[in-house]
C-alpha cells in the first residue's frame, strides 16, 4: 500500500496510542505522579505497594500503562470491592509465623479480566505501532545527512539505513523491522555529537579518535542491553506476555456479560462498529459480521479462520481489504472495472469465495492494515483470536531478573528498580 496515502474506513477513527500522558494517578486513590518521557512508574507502583498493599504483575508487560490504569481505576473507585477483583494474599499465615498477618492485593494477567483488558491494550498499540511504521513508509523525510560520511543526505528513511549499512559497516536492523525511525536516528545523531561510542557509551575528546575506536574495537552498532532502543523495533510489540505465576488465595469470579458491558461502557467513546470486508455493511460484533458476510458474499470467516493463528488471520484479512480496495477478486485475481462489478463477480455461484490461497495472503506486507481504522482486525484478537507462541523471536536485550520476592523487588530504592522497569 506504500503508492497510496493511509486509508480509513468511514465510520470510525482510530486514537493514537504512541502518545502517554506526563502524569498518571493512583488507581485507589487521587495521588498523582509525575512519570515524564521515560514513562517511568516505579514511584506510582511503589506507592500502591506501600500505601495499599497493592501489587500489579508483570507491569512491564502492559502495553498502554495510562489506559490500564484509567481502566481499573474507573473500576475500583467505583462499587467493585478490591477483593471482587484481585487476588488476596495473606502474610504471615503459618504455623511457626510470628509476625503480624497483612492482606496484600495482587492483580495478575492469570485473573480473567486483567488478561482480557492486556490483549486489548497490546492489540490496539500493535495497530497504532503497524499505522506509524506504514505511514513511515509513504511519506519522505526532510533531507537527512548519513551520520558518519556527512555528504550523502537522503528522504527515504530505507535509503538512508541501507547506506550506512552498506558503506560503513553500521546496521541498526533491516527498515522494515522498525518503528519510529526519525526518533532513533536523532538518538543516536546526539550520540555521535557528543562524541560518545555508540555501543560501549564511552565519551571521547575529538571525532577522529572515536571513529578510530569504533573501527578498531568493532563497535559500528548499537549496545543491545541498552533498554531505550527497546522502543524502535517491531517484534518487541508482537511478542505474547508471559503469564504470572499462580497464587494462593480467593480470586472474585465475574460474570462475563457483567464484565463485557463494564468493558464497552469505559469505550464509550470509542466507535467499535465492525465493517463488511466486501460492502459498507457494519455490526457491532464478529459474530455478527460473520453471519453477514456469510449470508450475502457467501464468505464464511470462521470457517477459513479456523486452525489459522492470530497473525495468519491479521493477514488474511488486510489481504482481501487490499483486495477489494484494488477492486481485485481475492481468489481468481481478476481485476474487475469497479467495486460493483467485483461484488456481481463474487456473486456468482461458480464462485468459491472461501477457496483462498495462503501463497497470496500469507506475506509479511500483510501485517499492515490497509486501513488505519479497521475493528475487524480488533476483534480477532478479543472474541476469536489465538496469539501463537511457537514463533521465534529476536529480542535486543537478555534480562535476568534477581533471584528475589515481587514485595522485596517494589519496596527497593527506584535507582535499583530502573533496570526492571522496561
């Protein structure tokens, strides 16, 4: 889709996720905290722990840290009690235990609703990660210098990558497998200004001499156990969340139904009408938009979906949305004149529209969304998705965590705590 600018269904907009607040309240009480571009939450963390024995695992792993907080913090000030909702852990409680018992409240990606609000979150800054990086793509930059030979200045972030790769020996990954390019290249411009090494972060007295040492010691690349670069790759935003160990102790169960009219009241103003993928069409769930394709395109999604992965039907789908933009049958290829034409085509009853072949579809450009603005893609993760775990992925950085209780790691100083936080 790189020849065209970003596409956008008509009735709905998607709301930028890459954007995070400079301050976040408690989620039980009205402090609030300042966290800053480093989006650093330790000191709100801390104080949930300190001041209400309140525990978030794997908080690392929440992929819209405001929305999360906003979600539970509508919940549990409203007339949920805490216990209705986390898992409660008693200290002290043995035997041979001497010390006064506390309760500590503990919300964990094992509890239903919290795993269910975490696909969400990840899903929907997936999707405004895969916008940026497309539009990325379909726009120029403003002419930029290389950042070691100074003569040659390029508009196409790609054209820029491969040059300092091929000509100085100097990759920082193949373009297409990043995101926020303009940032990381003002990263790492700054770097080199202030003649710092940009693989051991040592600082040099003149250019010459850091050049030199970056040749000799093979240090053209960027130090992979330096957490902000995490940011700028693609496959740190794909990866599953690792679930949380379990826990002794009560867990509220909650009706599901209650569950999901609580979900779509907090989204209120978010617009989650589902489009046809062949007409103007909309409904308001996937099963409902399965029973409308199915009935009038003779297209029957869960049946094709079936036994494919969560990525393989994000591809599936961005596919024949591609497809039928283009007005090009997603099964035979032919190019029709019109929109019209190519539904009269798929109309036809020696027609199989369920007869898609994967050669087609199943191609990394498919991970894109033809449109900034599609739920369908959404909805897949929430109602039918499966996230497969079996795909290989390469992470820029090793983390080892201590040897240490999750209560004994929080109540640390927050200079211990920073190399946790990412």
């Amino acid at each position: 889709m790189s020849n065209f600018e970003p596409l956008f269904l008509r009735d709905a907009c998607t709301q930028d996720l890459a954007e995070q607040p400079d301050e976040i309240a408690c989620i039980l009480c009205n402090t609030s905290f300042q966290i800053g571009r480093s989006q650093n939450f330790q000191n709100v963390l801390k104080h949930l722990l300190t001041e209400h024995k309140f525990v978030i695992s794997n908080f690392k792993n929440v992929a819209d840290p405001a929305r999360y907080f906003a979600y539970w913090r509508n919940k549990l000030q409203g007339c949920v009690p805490i216990k209705d909702v986390c898992a409660v852990i008693k200290t002290n409680s043995g035997a041979s235990d001497t010390g006064e018992s506390e309760y500590y409240y503990l919300l964990s990606d094992t509890l239903p609703e919290d795993a269910s609000l975490r696909k969400v979150l990840s899903m929907k800054k997936l999707a405004a990660i895969l916008s940026h990086q497309e539009k990325e793509r379909c726009t120029l930059l403003s002419k930029r210098m290389c950042l070691f030979c100074k003569k040659v200045s390029e508009e196409s972030r790609a054209k820029l990558l491969n040059h300092m790769a091929h000509e100085h020996n100097f990759s920082v990954g193949r373009p297409e497998n990043l995101v926020y390019i303009d940032e990381l290249l003002d990263i790492l411009e700054d770097k080199l200004k202030n003649l710092q090494c940009l693989y051991c972060e040592r600082t040099f007295r003149d250019w010459q001499t850091l050049k030199e040492h970056m040749r000799k010691k093979q240090h053209k690349q960027i130090n992979p156990h330096n957490a902000v670069y995490d940011k700028y790759y693609i496959v740190n935003y794909v990866g599953p969340s690792p679930s949380a160990p379990e826990v002794d102790g009560p867990i509220g169960v909650h009706d599901s139904d209650t569950e999901d009219e609580e979900w779509e009241e907090w989204e209120e103003q978010e617009h989650t009408n589902m489009v046809c993928l062949f007409c103007s069409d909309g409904r308001p769930t996937l099963e409902s938009i399965g029973k409308h394709m199915k009935g009038a395109h003779q297209f029957d999604l869960p049946s094709i979906a079936k036994g494919l992965d969560f990525y393989q039907q994000i591809k599936l789908i961005n596919f024949i949305r591609k497809q039928v933009f283009l007005h090009v049958c997603f099964v035979c290829s032919k190019r029709l004149p019109s929109h019209h034409d190519l539904v009269l085509h798929l109309s036809s009853r020696e027609h199989n529209n369920n007869d898609v072949d994967s050669l087609l579809w199943d191609q990394p450009q498919y991970y894109f969304p033809t449109y900034e603005n599609d739920q369908l893609l959404c909805a897949l993760e929430v109602e039918n998705g499966h996230v497969s775990t079996d795909e290989k992925y390469v992470v820029p950085e090793d983390i080892v965590l201590p040897d240490r209780t999750l209560l004994h790691l929080l109540k640390e100083p927050e200079a211990e705590l920073k190399g946790d936080a990412h």
